[in-house]
C-alpha cells in the first residue's frame, strides 16, 4: 500500500508535541516485531490513544492500522485522513467484516493496533476486555504485543474538557513481552492473561509517573485506589451503563 498519508501526519503529530513540551518516553519497544504481522492490544483512557499508541511502535519503524468505529471514517476531516492511513472501519452491525479484514492484513505482516476495552476507562484502570485481539492474533498466527499508555489521559478524556494546548504534560508508552496465542487455546482464559499483562504495565506507569496534582481540584486524573477522585471501577461501569441508556 502506498503510505502518502500516514507518513506526514506523522511528522505534524511530533511537531505538535515538540511544541507543547509533551514529555514523551516510550519504553519496550524492543517488543515490537520488526518485521510480519503483529498485534498491539492498548488501554484506552483519551480520545488521542491512537495516536500515542501508533507512536510507540515508531522506534521499531512500524505503521499500526488501527481498528475504529465506523463513524469516525463517516467525519468528512478525519475520514479521509483514516482512509489514507489505511486503518480499519469497524461496523457494529457487521463485525464480523472488520474482523476478517484485520486477521487478513495481520496475515499480510502489518501490525494491527486494538483498544480491546472497546471505550474509555473512566476509572483509569483496564477495564474487562474483549477477547477479538487475541482471537484474531491466532487466527492470523501473530503475536500479542499488551501495551498501556499514561498521561494522554489529561490532555483529552471522557467527561472532562479538551486541553489540547496543555504544556509539559509527561505521557509514558510501553510494550510489554509478547505472546502468541494459538486456535488451540482457551481464548477467554487468553484475554484475561492479556487483561493482567496491561493491568501490570499501567501499574509500572502509574507508579514511575513523574508528576503529581498539584491541588486537590487535579485529582481528577488520579485513579481510586491511587487516592484520586476518578470514578472507581464499579462506578465508572454504572455511569457507561447510563450513557448507553441515555
């Protein structure tokens, strides 16, 4: 496929963070393929993960075609753009196609990028995850590569205002080892594993993050059980279960 797209927006994309101070550190990459299909299954806090999530595989000079809903392809801005970086439109009503399609580009050696929580943790923790990655990464006979991400969170996330233009926001990516599922393995019992590495991974993240509130209106971005005032788990599910309803 001819990359005229990806490439360029790319590079406006590290423009961006060059001069918002955005301080990128991006660890693991050792565990991206260099080569063949590979999938990438990240945590979801921000309405930007694709982005960060695509440039944590740079360093291993690999292009993510990610797998996103249909809509954002129907946006007469962003259509165009996810066309031309050939990423993969999922139809609720059609799942099946958008599956079949990204075990067919895995089986073509691309790395195919999955936000298997499906939505935005409010409660900045893994959510339960849907078992489509590691079902697809056996299929296609690639591996799982589980990544989290932290930070992007405040810039751009569910609930809360966009601040885009904030400065000096510290975002840290990692890839964690991967692991190759097989059609003769339990596929739940696969994706709670993959749910565990992730877990683990935000944890380090979460832990080595250089920066704390500064005042008690910013535990906002703080997990629960981290003493922050994000919803807990359990009330970040009831309120998904409300917006469904509403």
């Amino acid at each position: 496929m001819a990359e005229i797209v990806y490439p360029p927006v790319i590079l406006a994309a590290k423009a961006m963070f060059r001069v918002l101070d955005n301080r990128l550190r991006v660890t693991g990459t050792e565990h991206i393929p260099r080569t063949g299909g590979a999938v990438i299954a990240c945590n979801h806090v921000s309405y930007l993960d694709f982005i960060f999530c695509g440039l944590g595989a740079q360093p291993a000079k690999r292009l993510v075609r990610f797998m996103a809903k249909k809509e954002v392809f129907d946006n007469k801005i962003a259509g165009p753009l996810m066309r031309g970086m050939h990423h993969i439109p999922v139809d609720r009503a059609a799942g099946r196609d958008s599956y079949d399609e990204a075990v067919r580009r895995l089986r073509a050696g691309e790395v195919v990028g999955v936000f298997p929580e499906a939505t935005i943790s409010r409660s900045f923790t893994v959510k339960p995850i849907k078992s489509g990655a590691v079902r697809m990464a056996a299929e296609a006979g690639v591996p799982v590569v589980p990544m989290s991400l932290w930070g992007t969170h405040r810039l751009w996330t569910k609930g809360r205002p966009k601040t885009l233009t904030k400065r000096h926001v510290p975002i840290h990516i990692h890839a964690g080892e991967p692991f190759w599922p097989t059609p003769q393995d339990d596929p739940e019992a696969l994706t709670e594993d993959l749910r565990n590495r992730m877990s683990a991974i935000l944890d380090d993240l979460q832990a080595g993050y250089p920066e704390q509130p500064a005042d008690a209106d910013e535990r906002w971005w703080l997990p629960a059980h981290l003493g922050g005032t994000a919803p807990t788990p359990d009330e970040a599910a009831a309120l998904d279960s409300q917006s469904k309803g509403g």
